[in-house]
C-alpha cells in the first residue's frame, strides 16, 4: 500500500490525506513531532503515574493478555485508524512539556494522531479521546475503551473502504468477502472482551451486504448509510460529551 491514501474518515465526514507511521516511530523514534516545532522535553512518564494511581482500563488488559496489542506477533488484532500500543511500551511514554498529564495515548492512527484515555480524578472509567497532531485540542471520542472499539467498527464499515468491481478498486479498499471475513474476526476475538451486546451488533453488522451510497461527500460502497452509522452511534455510544473538544496541549 502507498504509505499516502485518500479514505473517508466518517467519524467527522471529511476527507483526510492519510501518512501511515507505527508507533515505532513515536514511541521510540521519538514522537514530539506531534506538535511540529516542540522539541524534545521529556517530563513525567506514564509508568510513574500507572504505578501510583492509574489502572490500565481491564478491556485493554485482557487484549494485551491475549497479544492484540503487539504488532509483532501473528495475535495482533488489527484496527482500522487504532494502531494498537502494547502496555510495556505504554509505560515507556513520555510527556512534552506542553502536554496535558490527563491524557494516557494507547494507540494511535495511520496519520500519527494520538488516541488516549483521559484520566479522571474521581475513580469513574476513563473515556477515549482523539488527539490530532496538528492541534491543541482533542475531541471526546467514546465514554470508554469498548465503545470506542465498537464505534471504530461502526465508522469503518460505513465509510470508502470497499470496491464491488475488482476493477475499480483503490489500493486500499477490500471486497465484501474480506470484509466480512474482518468482522467475524472482530467477533471471535474480541468476545469475552467488550460486552455481549456488542458483539452481536458486529455479527448483525457481518450479515449485512454492500450497498451504493451516494451523499454530498462523494460515493462509494459500505454496509452502512452515514445516516445509518450515526443511528447506531446515537443508540450505543452517545454520552454528554461526545465529540466534544478539550485541551492536551498548552502552548
């Protein structure tokens, strides 16, 4: 694959330029080019705040247990835009100095961008939040890891990803085949992790068939309309602050 591709990102319905890295390249090639300009100034680690009072959300856990979170082993359980941190290298993260110690990144996108858990002070679950390299502030993306699991999934089989004419196809894109194929993965391997509930909406979601959508962003074909997706986002995942923006980096 061409490490630049055009998809469709439909959890804000536009059309992002997208740059793979791994997070070889942030974690330990070093990853203050977040914010382009901030040099390296290592402050507070992860590891000293997981060791004095911050649990690894007990969803995450069981999929490192499992060996999800490893890239470098066949078990690594991929995500479409979550590229998966495994703990120990979680631990090995180190704060810019403008960066908010409220954040913990778990994984991150094709772009580079940060996905966290923001870390409450009043012993509620830690929500999941998307931090974008180029700003300041992120958006609240899910109240926790399993529903940011499942929307992830919701937003990826309603988006550009998939061709019906082999022909046509970008390099990206897969058939229904190999997409269904994906999502009865999902919920093989992520069950006994995320709810049940959750999981049956994944296998709902496999029974489902490709269908042309035709929208003011463009056309393509997915399982699901952008009016669909948002349908079940608004069921299963809605909570007070969803895509709501808050600070994780003070210039």
């Amino acid at each position: 694959m061409d490490s630049t591709l055009v998809c469709l990102i439909s959890a804000s319905n536009t059309i992002y330029r997208i740059k793979n890295y791994s997070y070889d390249d942030i974690f330990l090639n070093g990853h203050y080019y977040f914010k382009k300009g901030y040099g390296k100034s290592a402050c507070i680690g992860v590891k000293d705040m997981i060791d004095k009072n911050y649990n690894i959300p007990l969803v995450y856990q069981k999929m490192n247990e499992r060996g999800y979170t490893n890239a470098q082993n066949d078990l690594y359980l991929w995500l479409n835009e979550m590229e998966w941190i495994p703990i120990n290298k979680i631990k090995e993260y180190e704060y810019d100095e403008g960066e908010t110690k409220s954040i913990v990144p778990f994984a991150i996108t094709g772009a580079g961008d940060k996905w966290v858990w923001i870390v409450a002070d009043n012993g509620e679950e830690y929500s999941v939040g998307l931090c974008e390299k180029a700003e300041t502030t992120g958006i609240y993306y899910a109240k926790n890891t399993e529903d940011a699991i499942l929307r992830q999934i919701i937003e990826y089989v309603a988006s550009s990803n998939f061709y019906l004419v082999e022909d046509e196809a970008e390099s990206y894109q897969i058939n229904e085949k190999e997409l269904k194929n994906q999502l009865e993965k999902w919920k093989n391997n992520f069950r006994g992790i995320i709810n049940d509930e959750y999981i049956d909406i994944i296998e709902k979601l496999s029974k489902l068939s490709l269908k042309h959508i035709k929208c003011q962003y463009g056309e393509w074909y997915a399982l699901l309309t952008l009016e669909e997706q948002d349908e079940l986002i608004d069921k299963y995942i809605k909570f007070d602050l969803l895509d709501e923006e808050f600070e994780w980096y003070i210039e």
